[in-house]
C-alpha cells in the first residue's frame, strides 16, 4: 500500500459501548463488545480502492471545487433531504434507539471518526426494505432503514454503519452529486448526438468509480467492525434475506466465482456489461468475493497492525502514484478474470495493459474536465452556474 508508515499500531483498543444512553432493556441486553483496534489518525487512503482513491486524490487537488459542490447543492438540495427525515425519521441517540447508537459509536472509534458530538447524525428510517444511506456534504448524515436494523445483529450492524462512515469520510458524496449534475444534464443534451455522446463517456467513468466506491466502504465497514464473517453474513443477507439458517457461506462463494467465469459464455460477459452499465453498486455475490479478496492480500490484516496512511498526510499524496495504481488494479483485475470476453482479449493482445491504459486515460480526462470546470466557477467573471 502506497503512503504507508510502517509503524506499529496507534492507539489501543475501541470502545466497548461507552457512549450509549441510560441502562434499558434493549440496550443492557447487549453483550459486550469484543475489543478491537482503534486505527488512530487513519486516512482514510488505507481503505479506498486504488481505482476510487485516484479520482478522489484528483478531486481533493482541485482546490475550492469541492466547496463549490458544497455551496451549490448545500442551498437547497441538501436541506430537502435533511428536512425529509427530521420529519419522517427517528433521530437515534443515547436514548431512541440506543442500541444503534452504541453501535454507531464503536464503528467510529475504530475508524477514529471523530468525538461522539461531532459525528454525522444518524437516523433510523421506517422502510420494510433493507439498506442505508449517506446523505449531504456540508453537515452529512446517515439513515439506516429499520428493516435493517431488525436484520441484522449487532456485528452486522457495526459493519453497516462503518460502510456509511466509509463514505462521508472518504468525500464521496462530492462526486456521487456530479455524477447525478452530469445525468441531468445529459438528458437535456440528448437532442445534440456529439454532446450526449461526449457526456455519457465521463459519466460512464463516473460509474465505475462510484462502484469501486462502494467496494472502498466495504473495507471501511470490515475495519470499522474487524469481523469478517459479519461482513459476510451482511452481503448474504442483502442478497438472499434475513434468515441465514439454510444459507451455506460456501455455496455463496462459489457464486460470486460462477458470477465472475460467466458460464463460459461470451453472451453472459455482454449481459453482465449490460447490467453493469447503469449500475452504482456492484452486485452483491461480488462484493462478498471482492472484500475477502482484500482480506486474503493481506491488506486488512496490515492495516490493522498500524501500517496505514495518515490523515495529516493526505495533503502530500500524489495523483500520479495513485492514477498509476488505479492502472495497475485494473491491470490485475484484468488478468486474474475467469470472464470470457476477458480472456478473449488477453488472446488476441495485451489486454491487461489495455485495462490499465484505458483507467490512466479516463482518469486523466475526468481531472482535466473537473479541473477545466473548477476553474470556472472560481472566475468571478466566468458562467454563474
């Protein structure tokens, strides 16, 4: 991992439950938490997917553009949603639901979040369907489903909350706000062929890399929780339901390697790109495969011994190294692929250069135009957009 300090570990061990409200049978019916690391100062570079970490690395260069996203989207957008669940939610706290907000609290003293008081507020929403979700940029916040809530133990849980913190820590809200600005305004250029075609090449990039975005929560949640298992058992029940007890984590596995070989049919690569294309989250069988693939590397296990980037650093990181790395990820990516259109190109060429020379050229496209449009709307005489 790039930027790392070879240190030993920071800090000592996470909470275990401090911060929860007064003693009620939810709450006191919890066991307690096994201890976990507390990753002191981490950056949160030491999880972010290389292909992720690059466009953010990019983005944070751009001085002042991410303040014109805040500015901008804060001034109306921002407060709809805010406003929408301060009025349909629960505010979870030391005493509504306080069992969650116990949990929230451990997830953020691994990740080194921040004091209690200055957390994103976390709400719990009345929907029968499992998810959660990180909203604004200005002052974020976090919503959890309630269906999610009774789906998952406590664990689980934590994994759940440390994937949201994953998010707010890492900015993503920033580009995830472009990317939704570039759909709108491809729709309204899609009377102009050139220009909707230009658009939807920057938008697809986007895409992708909100889908490694995902990937780089998953391994915030894992580290936030430091259980592999129940980070697992979160993307089996968000595949398959609730109820595990006929759930065989094997069998589940086996798919995500089905998924990924395609049945060795060149027309199941088309469908899978197909139904990649519109897509902001990998599919889940995938994402299990993918955040266990990061476990096996060794990469968690040297986190969690302290050998991460820090924080105060992120200043200093560099978007050519990181650019060179999200190359070399998809490079490698590439190669180990059991896809059949993946090693039809491998036949007939270098495709894993290929790979990593399209992501290094996308990358380079998507900083210049940011970077063109950053300027912009700095120039007190430019477009007022």
């Amino acid at each position: 991992m790039t930027d790392s300090t070879g240190n030993g570990p920071r800090g000592g061990s996470g909470q275990d439950g401090a911060g929860r409200g007064p003693d009620r049978e939810d709450a006191g019916a919890r066991q307690p938490a096994r201890r976990r690391v507390t990753l002191t100062g981490i950056s949160s570079r030491a999880w972010e997917h290389p292909a992720d970490r690059g466009a953010l690395v990019a983005l944070r260069e751009l001085r002042g553009f991410d303040e014109i996203l805040r500015k901008f989207f804060g001034l109306f957008n921002e407060r709809y949603f805010r406003m929408k669940y301060l009025g349909s939610s629960i505010r979870a706290n030391g005493w509504q639901y306080s069992r969650v907000h116990a949990i929230y609290l451990e997830a953020a003293a691994a990740l080194d979040a921040g004091e209690p008081a200055d957390l994103p507020e976390l709400y719990v929403s009345q929907t029968p369907f499992a998810n959660a979700g990180a909203f604004g940029m200005d002052k974020p916040f976090i919503v959890v489903n309630s269906a999610t809530v009774q789906m998952m133990d406590d664990d689980e849980l934590r994994f759940v909350l440390g994937h949201e913190l994953g998010h707010i820590r890492s900015g993503h809200a920033v580009y995830h706000t472009l990317l939704v600005w570039l759909l709108e305004l491809m729709r309204g250029l899609n009377w102009i062929p050139l220009g909707a075609l230009a658009l939807r090449g920057i938008v697809a990039a986007l895409m992708e890399w909100y889908r490694k975005a995902e990937l780089s929560s998953d391994r915030a949640g894992l580290l936030a929780g430091q259980d592999p298992a129940a980070a697992l058992r979160v993307h089996m029940k968000f595949a398959g339901g609730g109820d595990l007890s006929d759930i065989d984590t094997a069998a589940f596995l086996a798919q995500a390697n089905e998924y990924d070989r395609a049945n060795g049919d060149l027309r199941d690569s088309l469908v899978k790109l197909m139904l990649l294309e519109a897509s902001t989250h990998p599919m889940p069988v995938a994402r299990a495969a993918e955040l266990r693939r990061w476990v096996e590397t060794g990469e968690y296990r040297r986190v969690l011994s302290g050998d991460y980037p820090l924080r105060e650093d992120d200043a200093d990181a560099s978007v050519s190294e990181e650019v060179k790395a999200a190359a070399k990820s998809y490079q490698d990516a590439f190669a180990r692929s059991q896809d059949p259109l993946a090693g039809l190109l491998r036949r007939f060429g270098d495709g894993a250069n290929v790979a990593g020379e399209w992501a290094k050229a996308g990358a380079d496209k998507l900083r210049a135009w940011v970077s063109g449009d950053a300027r912009r709307g700095e120039d007190p005489g430019g477009d007022d957009r």
